[in-house]
C-alpha cells in the first residue's frame, strides 16, 4: 500500500528529500529502475499496467525537476474494471508542462480507484486525492503520506516521521550527500514495528490484514488469507529522490531503488 516521506524545502542544498516504500503484491510483474525506452522517464515500471509508482523526467540524462509518486488510498472499496491505472498519473505529469497545481486541477478524479497522489518540480510540490482533499500545495517541512488522507495520523506514519526527524534529518544537515545519509535513511525505512491493536486505523479491511499493514516497512504476508503460510505481499521496493539545488537553471536529481528481500520469496 506503499508509504512516502518528504523533506520539502528543509536544505538548501536538497530542497527535495522524497523516501518511498513501495508495497505490492509479490507476483505482480515489475521493471526495476531504469530509463525508459518509449518515454523521458527515470522509474521503475508495473508491467501490468504500464505505469509507475515514483519517477522523475529524464531524457539523455537531462532533467527539468519534475518528480511524482502515487499511493493507493486503503477505505475498503474495490477498484472497477473499467477505472484507468493510478500509475498513469505519475507518467501523465512528467510528461506534462503544466504546473502540479494546474495538472492536480485538471486530473478526472472518478476516473482511478483511490489515490494520493504527491507531484512537484523545483518550485512547487502538490498533494491531491480523489477522496475529498483538494489539491494543496506542501507547505516547508518534513511530510509523511501512506494510504488514508494526508493529514491522517496512522502509527506508520508517526513512527516514520519521529525517527527521520532523529536518526536521518540530522545526517542531512551535516552533510547533504548521499553516501552520508543513505544507509541511515534505508535502515529507517526498514522498520517493521506493527502497531498495538488499539492504534489501528478502521479502512474497511479486516483487523488481521489492518495489523499486517501497519507498519513502515511490510514483510511478506499472506494478504488475501491470513491463515494461509504462503506469502502474496510485502515491500518489494525501496527508493531514496534527492534532488540537488545549488543551481535552479541545472536540476540534479539522484533517484536510487532497492528491491527487497520480500521479492524472493
């Protein structure tokens, strides 16, 4: 169900700092990082559907500061058959030369299951979904978005927030680059503490899969059947954006993806 992280505006020097666990099911057919042939994208790609869950624009190797991510939004309805691919949002703004909150304006909400989506360049970053929060723009600071609404205080949420802001927000600070803070920032996403019961977020789902997706990192579980050993999710994929700023006419923007032990299971 996927869990993002961003440190917007917080350094001059990293004006963007975006972590993304990516949680999926195990069989779904997926391309790891690389650029794309057919389109000026830099992402890891679903095979199924074409799209992605995080990427950047890039072309030759030139890039323009364009970033997005996408989240399922976790409420208990299921996805039409005839609902376009929540991935294609991600590659529709790249592309585009809209600003985020002209291009978050424009998106045909009822057209996608439930969606967060987190899109932005060098100058602006916007969040919107398709369950009632308008699009907005993020304010300077340190935001952490699952699969509930943005300002939804779930135990993965909190728990990611408190130890980026002790463990990895400080690394930053001394130094911006990211052989510094790297391990720091994986090591963090990594956590696998469940939530106590009695913290649990009501999405619709039974308790016993709301337990299994409660926490920063998922290891691989039986979603469909909890009571089957064999497992079907988890996190499959790991990513670290830093986009680097000292030069807003040259965006450099450094994207990184891991795939998880969950992967080989």
């Amino acid at each position: 169900m996927c869990i993002v992280a961003i440190a917007w505006q917080l350094f001059d020097e990293l004006p963007l700092v975006l972590l993304s666990n990516r949680d999926e099911f195990l069989a779904r057919p997926t391309e790891q990082l690389h650029q794309w042939p057919d389109q000026p994208i830099y992402a890891g790609r679903d095979s199924q559907s074409g799209g992605t869950w995080l990427g950047i624009y890039q072309q030759h190797h030139q890039q323009n500061g364009r970033w997005a991510a996408v989240l399922n939004f976790r409420d208990g309805v299921q996805a039409r058959a005839d609902e376009r691919s929540r991935g294609e949002l991600v590659t529709s703004f790249l592309i585009s030369t809209l600003s985020p909150m002209a291009f978050a304006r424009q998106i045909k909400l009822r057209d996608y299951a439930g969606f967060n989506l987190i899109i932005g360049d060098s100058q602006q970053a916007v969040i919107v979904n398709n369950r009632g929060h308008a699009p907005t723009a993020l304010h300077a600071g340190l935001h952490v978005f699952s699969n509930g609404q943005p300002d939804e205080g779930w135990f993965k949420t909190e728990k990611l927030r408190g130890r980026l802001r002790q463990e990895v927000l400080p690394l930053i600070a001394e130094d911006s680059s990211l052989a510094y803070w790297q391990a720091a920032a994986l090591n963090v996403m990594s956590d696998s503490t469940s939530a106590p019961e009695e913290a649990l977020p009501k999405t619709g789902v039974p308790k016993a899969i709301e337990q299994a997706l409660s926490s920063v990192y998922i290891d691989a579980v039986a979603l469909s059947n909890t009571d089957t050993p064999m497992p079907s999710y988890g996190t499959r994929t790991q990513s670290i954006l830093a986009v680097r700023g000292e030069d807003k006419s040259e965006v450099k923007a450094q994207l990184i993806s891991r795939e998880t032990d969950n992967v080989k299971c």
